[in-house]
C-alpha cells in the first residue's frame, strides 16, 4: 500500500505543511496539520523539527495500516479510545433519539457510578456492570433501572464489536427493574372534590383538571399550545416518545380550557412548583394521598377501565401505542372491587 507524503511551503516560506496521499480520487490526500520550519535557528526549532517528522512518520504509517485494514473488520489499536466515558459520550451523541433522553441518562448515571472522569477500557469488567447494575437498582425505582441498564448493554455490545472487549463483559448481566409502591389515584367523588377546593394557583388547578380529562403528560401539557386545540380534539406530539397523538375534548376540558387566545393554554410555574401546589390543593380537598402529576395520568385510565373501556381505547388516549403499560402500570388492586368480588361466592 503506497502512502505518499506531500510537503507544501507556507506563503512566507519558512515553515512547510505536510499532507498524506494515496490516490487521486476523492478523500485518498489528507492533510495532517505537521509543519517544521524551512530554516531552524534555535535548538527549539530543531528539536521541534525532529519530533514533528517522528510523528509524521508514525501518522503516515497508521494511515498504511487503516488503509490495509479497511473491510476486515479488524479495529487498530490507535482507534481505541483511552478513555472508555469518551466512547460512551460518543456513542450517546451518535445514537439519541428526540425525546428519549434514557441513553443520555444512563451516561449520566454511569459517570455518577465510576465518580471519576477517566475509566481505561479493561476496567469494565463483568464485576462492574454488575456492580452498575445493583447501582441503579439502590437509587432508582420502577422500570428506570431496567430501562438505563439495557441502554448501557446495547452500548458495551456495540464496543464489544468495535474491539474493545473480546468477549461482552454485560452479556450475562441481566436488566431488573425495581418495583414501586403503587401511585395515589383519584376516585369519582375526588375529582369532584379537587373541582371544587381552592387552589393557590389557578392555572396549576385547570391544567390539573385538564389533565384528569384528557390524560395528558406535565411534559405535553405545559407546552400546550391553542393552535393544538381543535373545535372537538387536542392534536399533538408527545414530547415523550415523539408519537402523534389526537384525544377527544370533554365539555369539562373545553371549559376550562376557556376561550381560544393566542399562544400558550396554560401558564404554569415549574414541574416542581406544581406538584408543590397540587399537594397542598389535595389536602385542602380533604383528599388524604399524595397526588403527583402522573397520578392524575393514572387516575384517568383506572376510572376509564372500571367503566368498561376497553384496553385498547385507554391505551389510544394515554398514547400508548400497544395495552402493555395499561394492563402491567395502571391496572391494581382495588378494595372497592375486592368488596364486590367477595360479596358473589355462595353463602
């Protein structure tokens, strides 16, 4: 393989660039951004000369080697990053979905893990990933752990294919998600409780009641803009999974919603603010849970189902796009129907 080196003197003539050539076609000449001076003065100069041609040397060299390993699928040595959070962040960049931040959280979650800025690839031991795994299993609840884990396996296959492991050191390392404790839901009787409480904000409390009708997320909500509200539907994307998404209008949506204006529906503090304020809204309503936003996201399936809506229908206005989540999240044990259940076997 012939690998040629081209020297070009600079305008002034007293430093010449060096370029790496092994075709006349497009993308065989690369320039390697090497000078040395014309006419070294000092011993700098001269030292910075013999060292600058080592290095093109050895530059034009691995350029010989990717030449004669391209098609073989062999990685050389030089391309391996020193640093494995490098590869990671790269492959994060590389591989991010708009609206699915999970990848880039499971990077973060990792660098919180190692708690040092550099990790040398022959680090990340079968050890480690379990040790990563138990990690996310201590500090994150419900399927996150699970769902962070798998995006970090699909990570170290991928380098496992780009040479940095021989073998998958997460391969047997399974995912586990861990379960939470059951979210506060609301009943019939509370959303007409919570309707007719004060709140100390108003546009947190019709944004919440919103919410109760239409099951929208804080992330779809709080962005809500008037041109998305239609004469009998809501048409929007989620900015969770980036999915389209038309739910029908109730007339209590519709009121609250108000008359059509320009820009946003609603105008609403922060996430955490809001919480704060549905909190304390709940408790003057004399609702004894702790009601989180998602909780009225929950609230909207399980009183659709105990109604007699199909999966399948709920799944559609939550914009879910298959009943999974319906039946293993929102479905749960509820002592009402317990009651009820109890009450049919033969006396």
């Amino acid at each position: 393989m012939n690998c040629r080196v081209l020297e070009r003197p600079n305008r002034e003539g007293i430093k010449i660039y060096y370029t790496l050539e092994w075709g006349k076609d497009t993308g065989q000449r690369v320039a390697t951004g090497i000078f040395t001076h014309t006419k070294p003065k000092t011993t700098i100069e001269r030292n910075h000369n013999k060292e600058a041609l080592a290095i093109l040397e050895t530059k034009k060299s691995q350029t010989i080697l990717e030449l004669q390993a391209s098609g073989t699928g062999y990685i050389l040595q030089h391309k391996i990053m020193s640093n494995f959070l490098d590869y990671y962040e790269e492959f994060v960049q590389k591989n991010a979905r708009k609206g699915n931040r999970s990848l880039l959280c499971s990077l973060s979650a990792f660098r919180l893990f190692v708690g040092k800025d550099s990790v040398a690839p022959h680090e990340i031991t079968e050890n480690l990933c379990e040790r990563f795994r138990n990690y996310l299993l201590d500090n994150l609840s419900g399927e996150t752990p699970a769902d962070y884990f798998m995006r970090f396996k699909r990570m170290i296959r991928a380098a496992t294919k780009d040479g940095y492991f021989r073998t998958n050191p997460a391969e047997d390392v399974a995912a586990k998600a861990k379960p939470s404790g059951k979210k506060d839901i609301l009943s019939a009787a509370e959303y007409k409780l919570l309707m007719k409480a004060h709140c100390s904000n108003y546009e947190v409390k019709k944004a919440a009641i919103f919410c109760l009708y239409t099951g929208f997320r804080w992330c779809d909500v709080a962005p809500l803009q008037w041109s998305q509200v239609k004469e009998n539907t809501i048409v929007i994307t989620q900015e969770k999974t980036s999915n389209p998404l038309e739910v029908p209008l109730h007339p209590i949506a519709k009121q609250i919603a108000g008359d059509r204006k320009k820009g946003r529906v609603f105008h609403l503090p922060t996430q955490d603010g809001a919480n704060k304020v549905s909190t304390k809204w709940a408790k003057d309503a004399g609702i004894d849970k702790h009601i989180t936003w998602h909780c009225l996201r929950h609230s909207i399936s399980v009183l659709l189902q105990d109604n007699g809506t199909d999966a399948a229908t709920v799944a559609g206005i939550l914009g879910h796009t298959t009943t999974k989540y319906v039946h293993k999240t929102y479905q749960r044990y509820k002592i009402d129907s317990a009651v009820k259940a109890i009450a049919t076997l033969p006396s």
